[in-house]
C-alpha cells in the first residue's frame, strides 16, 4: 500500500480524498496556490507545499511544478481528484517517468476517452449508442456553420478535452453559433489548456444519466447503478440522485453492460462514469466517458455503501476487486445538491468574499456535507464557486428528499449569497417530485433566476405570525416595550412589496395570539426562541415550522425551502410617520453597462465613439472560470470605455457609458 499520497488539487474533493487516505493509514500531501494558503484541504493534510500564484494555469494546473512536489514529498502516488490535471495525459506519463504511481487509468485510456471526438469513434466501433454529429475538430466558422446546418439546429458546441460544463454551447441558429463558438473555444483554452472543438446533434428534452463504473488491472469490470443528473444550469449540475426514477431494470442493465463494454474497449482501470443522454422513449445515446472521480460520487456511495476513494487507491495499487456484478446491490435513495457562491436573483452571477458564517446542518448517517471551506474562508474568483455537496439518504426517494428539505433549512451560510432557497425551490418542486425532469428544467421553471420573493404571497400564513412572534420576543429581551397581556399592540410587516397590518396579544406563557388577516381568528404562535438564535422553531396554530432569522433591529429576514422573505416591522405610528417620508430614487443606470460580478474582462469588443444595437455584445467577463457575455439592451453610441481587455473587475463595476 502507498505510504504518501500528493493531491493535485484543491476544495472538497482534495478534503474527500484526505478523509479515505486517514482512514487507510496513508499520509497527505496538499499543494496551494497562493490564494488557497488558508484553504481547509491545506490544514488537513499532513504536509503543504505553495504549488504557484492564484491563476490555476500557473499552480494548479503547472505539472512540472507539480511533480517537483511530489519528487520532494517523497509522493509514492498522485490522486487528481476531478477537473484540473485529472483528465490530463500528459500528466499521468509524465507520473509515470518518475515512477510515481497515478490514481487514475493509463494516460492512453485518458487520451481516448478524455478526447470526446475520439471516445465518440471509439464508442461506436465499440458497439455502443452515439449521438449523431461531426467527429472532427473545427478550423474556422465557415466549416462550423457547413456542420451545423447539415446535421441541423439546433447542436451542441463541445470542447474535445472539456468536461464539468466548460467549452460548451447550446446554438439553435447560425448568429447563436458563431457568438457561442469564440466562447467555447475560449473556455476550452482556459480550462483545459486544449481549445478545440466540434458539433454534435443536440438531443431535445433529454434526460442526463450516467453509469458509474469500476475497472481493476485483474480484467474485472462492474458498474455501480446510474446517477440522474439532469438537474442543470448551462451544463453543469446542480442536484444529482441515484437511482434515477427513470430508468426501468432493463434500461439499466443495457446501459451497464454498454458502459461496461467501452471500459474494456480502452482496456479502463479505475473509476470512471459514462455519461447518456436518455430520450423519452428510454432511447440512450452515449455523451461521454468521464475519466475521473465525479463530483455526484457521494449519491453512489451512498446507495452501494463502497467507498469509491477508496477503490481507486486499491486499483492503483495493484489490487484486485473483491466483489462480481453479482454482489453489486442497490439500497435505499441518495440525493446530492450542490451549495453555489451565486446569486439566482441576479441570474447566477458568481458571489466572492468572506463566509462570515457556515454552519451545516447536523451531519449524521443520512446526511452528509463535502466542503472544503470553513467559517471564515474566502470564496475566490479565482476558481470553481462552489461552497460544498449536501447529499442525504433515505430508504425511497420520499424519505431522501425530506431530509434534504430538513438539512438545507437548517444550513445557514452568510456573507456571500448563495443558493440554498434554490435547491429548496428545485427539491420541493411538483416536477422534482413526481420525477418529471429534463436537462431543460431550470430553463423552463427558473427562466428569470429565483429570488425567494417568488413565494412570499403564498406563505404569509406564516411569514405575518413568525413576524410578530420575532418582534415580540425582541422588543422585549431588548427591554424596547413590555407588553400588556390585556391589550393589543399593534404593528405594520412590510414584505414583498406589501403592507400588512397586525396585532399582537401576548399570554402569560409567552405564546401569542396574532390577528393579521380581519377575516380569519387570531393565529397561535407557540416558541421559546430567543434573538441570538438564527433558527426560530415555532408552532402556528399547531402546525410546526423552522426558519432561519437573520436580524438586524426590527429588519430581518425569514427564509426557509424555498421562501427569502426580508421583512420590516413597524408600530403603526411610525408606519404612519413613514408614509410621509420622501421616496428615495434608484440611481439612473440607463446610460450605463454595469459589471453585475467579479472577474478578468476577456474581450470588449467596442470602442468609444461607436454606434451598437440592441443584442450586440459589448463585453465578455470570465468568472470562477466561466465566460459571460453583456450585450447592449438599446441602441446607442459608447461616450467613454473604462477598461480593457485583461482588467480585473469588480461587481458593480461601471464598463462602459453610453451618450
């Protein structure tokens, strides 16, 4: 067995990755770029080593510097984890001229799969489902617009070497094409040093579903069940589940067996997931052999009880597995959602800075949380923003999303936004439920981004009550007013663009009477919750809710599944007074292109001076390694550009300004 293990990489897969080594009695060797010196994975492990500056290209992704570590470590072996070098050929031969044993398959296998118009030829030689399209990289636009309109709209732009989303663009007419081409090509060029890439068929209202597969150097390969990822936002995941409610047992077994079958066809060691697209008749076509870890492993996990760490080590050292397709068996449900620095109110635009505050829910044997921050972590623009995987189990699905719905009610992050009452949304959606769901889900219910507000009109049942009861109990504690429990005091609850007047009656044993509707008897509100608290557990008429507070004077906001709810409570005199008061105006911002989030300016396009219509692009920002494109709302002539291309850029940032 290895003595010392370099993880080439960072976050919660470098954390995951140390846990199993502890467990095996293996010793860690972390690297960190110069942005990442108080990481978690950092503190972690047994030895840290600085890998470069903050730009991935220069650390994470330097292999000579990387292997220079590993030498001086005395490293028996390299784990990648995912994304970065872990699809890296080249990287894996140049391991193994140093004898340093990579945790992964051959660089051959790598080069084949990881090469998606290569593993697409393979694929098919092999026997297995393909999407139609054009297996060659493209030169120039010319030759990308010929192959989109022979094989037809709309297609698929895909990096050759991409992976986890990047380098892709959707395109249902030729102008969607070329402006989507250059992005990609760019986005492949930054994340995987490989700017290549070609156009496939895209397959309308597709499911995503993938085989987990476990291949040792004894010729034994098994596959593991299937994932549904088809929870998506621009290509990457945003909740994953195994097993699929899709998928009947035949299905199953012929997508394992083909998964299985290009393994052998590459003659694959290690862990590796082949990624389908499923159409509604249950037609599957293969996307693409990831050759790495995933980041939705833990759903697996979850549901098999292996340890897929674990079994990488084991294949890496020679090992056989100990297990047939036989044994393989699937329990209960797992259901992974992924915690995002973004803001789903501002369309996903990216969030950096300090998590003042990250406390997860209570962990235990069905729940579960990957992370590799800690309170008080800086969430950079440097890298991939997200905070952590919250993955919960249960004996059916049911039972899986509950408990879901329970842990990310009591998961509290502060500091930078994020999307937790968006998972919430998606989990508890009627669609999610009934297993309803496409790759085009977030598209066609979340079109706009979520804000929370969305389901303030609908909760007021418990916003207005928890409202008062929050009041009460502070007004109180800060010893502001004492109440009268003969006597009604009343107040106004701004929320959601509303007024709502209310009155409170408060009993001797400190529950509450509060009449918010003149239609309906008064609502009971029982709790013992007390201001410092940032969960409130209370009754309402009997009925029990929990929701996060977070409390600033008589302003808070309430937020629980999907519900963001910021509130403001006011006596009725000075809700009186506040009618009164002049109405502050928003600054005009109509003559101006603000940066809506922090990043590198790849391109402005423009000059001063210059005449734009509506739609044409003015600048491209790369955030935590995605490209975004802001367009001109109106047409209009640029007066004065205020940065150019390499600049760093902050939220709020004003770029350019039109007459």
């Amino acid at each position: 067995m290895f003595e010392r293990i370099l993880i080439a990489n960072r976050g919660e897969i470098a954390c995951r990755v140390i846990e199993t080594a502890n467990k095996l009695g293996i010793e860690t060797i972390a690297i960190f770029s110069e942005a990442d010196s108080e990481a978690r994975h950092v503190k972690l492990a047994n030895q840290a080593y600085l890998v470069g500056p903050a730009i991935a290209r220069d650390s994470y992704l330097c292999i000579e510097r990387i292997i220079e570590i590993a030498i001086e470590s005395k490293s028996d072996a390299v784990h990648p984890g995912y994304g970065f070098l872990s699809e890296n050929a080249a990287f894996a031969e140049a391991l193994s001229g140093k004898d340093i044993t990579f945790i992964g398959p051959s660089s051959s296998s790598i080069a084949s799969m990881g090469d998606k118009i290569e593993s697409k030829l393979i694929a098919s030689a092999a026997g297995v489902n393909t999407i139609p399209g054009h297996t060659e990289a493209l030169k120039e636009s010319d030759q990308a617009i010929a192959v989109a309109s022979e094989i037809g709209y709309p297609v698929m732009v895909k990096a050759a070497a991409g992976g986890g989303g990047k380098g892709m663009r959707l395109a249902f007419s030729e102008p969607e094409l070329l402006e989507g081409l250059q992005s990609a090509i760019n986005e492949a060029k930054s994340s995987f040093g490989d700017g290549r890439v070609f156009i496939e068929k895209f397959i309308e209202q597709p499911r995503h579903i993938e085989i987990q597969i476990l291949a040792d150097n004894h010729g034994n390969v098994v596959y593991l069940g299937e994932r549904e990822c088809s929870i998506q936002r621009r290509h990457q995941k945003i909740i994953e589940e195994a097993p699929s409610s899709f998928l009947d047992d035949n299905t199953r077994l012929m997508m394992g067996e083909q998964a299985c079958t290009l393994a052998k066809a590459v003659n694959y060691k290690s862990a590796g997931t082949v990624e389908f697209v499923v159409n509604e008749k249950k037609e599957f076509f293969f996307l693409e052999m990831n050759t790495r870890l995933q980041v939705e492993h833990p759903v697996t996990e979850f549901i098999t009880g292996l340890d897929l760490v674990e079994q990488q080590i084991l294949i890496a050292d020679g090992q056989p597995l100990q297990f047939n397709q036989s044994d393989i068996a699937i329990n209960g449900w797992a259901i992974e959602s992924r915690v995002y620095a973004e803001d789903p109110s501002r369309g996903f635009v990216p969030s950096v800075g300090r998590l003042v505050r990250h406390e997860p829910p209570d962990c235990g044997p069905t729940v579960r949380l990957d992370t590799g921050v800690y309170e008080g972590s800086e969430i950079s623009m440097f890298y991939d923003p997200m905070i952590s995987k919250l993955i919960t189990y249960g004996d059916n699905r049911e039972a899986a999303i509950n408990t879901m719905l329970d842990a990310l009610n009591s998961y509290r992050i502060s500091g930078i936004s994020h999307n937790l009452s968006l998972l919430s949304a998606i989990v508890s959606h009627p669609r999610f439920l009934d297993g309803n769901i496409t790759t085009a889900f977030m598209d066609e219910e979340f079109p706009e981004g979520f804000s929370g507000l969305e389901a303030i009109d609908e909760n007021l049942s418990v916003i207005l009550p928890l409202s008062g009861a929050i009041t009460s109990i502070t007004l109180n504690a800060n010893k502001i007013s004492s109440f009268d429990f003969d006597t009604a005091i009343d107040f106004v609850v701004y929320v959601g663009g509303g007024s709502y007047p209310i009155s409170i009656f408060y009993e001797r044993n400190r529950n509450m009477q509060i009449k918010w509707n003149k239609h309906k008897p008064p609502s009971s509100v029982e709790t013992s919750w007390l201001p410092h608290e940032r969960l409130i557990h209370a009754k309402i008429d009997q009925k029990p809710i929990t929701a996060q507070v977070w409390q600033k004077n008589l302003s808070f906001s309430l937020c629980w599944g999907a519900v963001v709810a910021p509130v403001k409570v006011r006596t009725a005199r000075a809700a009186e007074l506040m009618e009164r008061m002049p109405k502050k105006q928003p600054p005009d911002l109509s003559k101006k292109l603000v940066s809506p989030m922090p990043g590198l300016i790849v391109s402005i396009p423009v000059s001063e001076g210059e005449n734009v219509k509506a739609g044409q692009t003015l600048a491209v920002i790369d955030a935590m390694k995605m490209e975004n494109i802001l367009r001109a709302e109106r047409d209009s002539k640029i007066s004065k550009v205020f940065f150019k291309d390499g600049d760093n850029i902050a939220v709020d940032d004003i770029i350019i300004e039109f007459t």
